[in-house]
C-alpha cells in the first residue's frame, strides 16, 4: 500500500508552501528518516524527511504553491 507524502504544516499560519528541491528522482527508492525535499514557506525553507521506505512516486512539479495537507507524491 503507498504512503501519501503530504505538504505539512510547519507553523501555526502557515496554508501553503512550495518544494524547491527534490533530493531523490521519481522511480529512486528511499528509505524512511532519509532527507526527501526541501519545503519553502513565507518565512523559512526546511527540509522533509520521507515518511516510509519504497518507490518515490513524485506527483508535483519544484516551484509550485501548494496548499498544507496537499498529497505530492507516493511512496510505495
């Protein structure tokens, strides 16, 4: 079964946020804890850790608003 990989919220106002940098390919696998993206907010950018391990699947596109809670890739 695929995990959804989700745009957290960081902060208290926060309701969106854009992936500036994907450190892992579509297709690569990823083990969870690994570092998986780089998320810019208003405010600060952060890096994301992946929620499981398996197949990335990147649903998203780098430089594109997307609102907390949205899903941006799979892993399975």
């Amino acid at each position: 079964m695929a995990v959804p990989v989700r745009i957290p919220k960081l902060g208290v106002a926060m309701t969106e946020g854009s992936i500036t940098e994907w450190f892992f390919s579509d297709g690569d696998r990823v083990e969870e804890g690994q570092l998986l993206y780089v998320l810019a907010t208003d405010k600060t950018e952060n890096d994301i850790e992946a929620p499981a391990s398996g197949i990335l699947s990147i649903q998203s596109e780098v430089d594109t608003e997307y609102e907390v809670g949205t899903t941006i890739a799979e892993i399975g």
